[in-house]
C-alpha cells in the first residue's frame, strides 16, 4: 500500500470516528468501533470496517451507519477537502470476529 493511501486510510479513520461519535445515535450501552478503513486505488469508495460490543447489536449498527452514510460523506468532503471524498460502505469486521473465536479456543485449551 502506498504511503498516501495510508494516510488517507488513517485520515478517514480517525475523522469518521469523531463524526460518528457526535452525529449518529445509537441505542444505549452499544458500542462502535471503526478498525480500518481501505480506500479504493482511485479513492472514490471506502470500505469502513466496525467492531460492534455487543455483538448480537452488530446488525442494528450497521443498518444505522447504512442509513447515515450519505450525511456522514457530505460531513467528510467539509472537513478533508481533498480532490476525491470517498463513498462510503461499512462492513462488520470478520477479521475481529475470527481473532475472537481463535482466542476462546485458546482459552479453553489453557484450562485442560
């Protein structure tokens, strides 16, 4: 990955999250958290990764960042003002998932 491209990554991130923390309601005691974000080569689309606490929440997260998704662009091409202001698509991030499953199973092995 090239060095811009991370950047923007990492821009986007830590943007992203300080507008969903002030703009988007979720219900009470759900907690979301955005893992990384991966821009498209021409840097039109940004595939948005989320950890969502508690996990049976995960599909009431996602539908609500679905539905604000256009608000939260128009809020990113404000504040980046870059040539291209990626859309913006959010997934549920396996990875985090996996690494969850790989742990209680390590877990359990260190108890026998």
């Amino acid at each position: 990955m090239s060095q811009r491209k991370a950047k923007i990554n990492e821009l986007i991130k830590n943007q992203l999250a300080q507008l969903i923390l002030r703009e988007i309601e979720f219900p009470q005691n759900l907690l979301v958290t955005i893992t990384r974000v991966d821009t498209s080569p021409d840097f039109k689309v940004a595939k948005v990764f989320i950890t969502v606490i508690p996990e049976n929440m995960r599909g009431s997260a996602l539908k609500i960042l679905i539905k604000n998704s256009k608000t939260l662009h128009q809020d990113l091409i404000k504040i980046l003002k870059t040539k291209f202001t990626p859309n913006l698509n959010f997934y549920i991030d396996e990875q985090e998932v996996f690494a969850d499953e790989v742990d209680k199973i390590l877990d359990e092995i260190r108890k026998r």
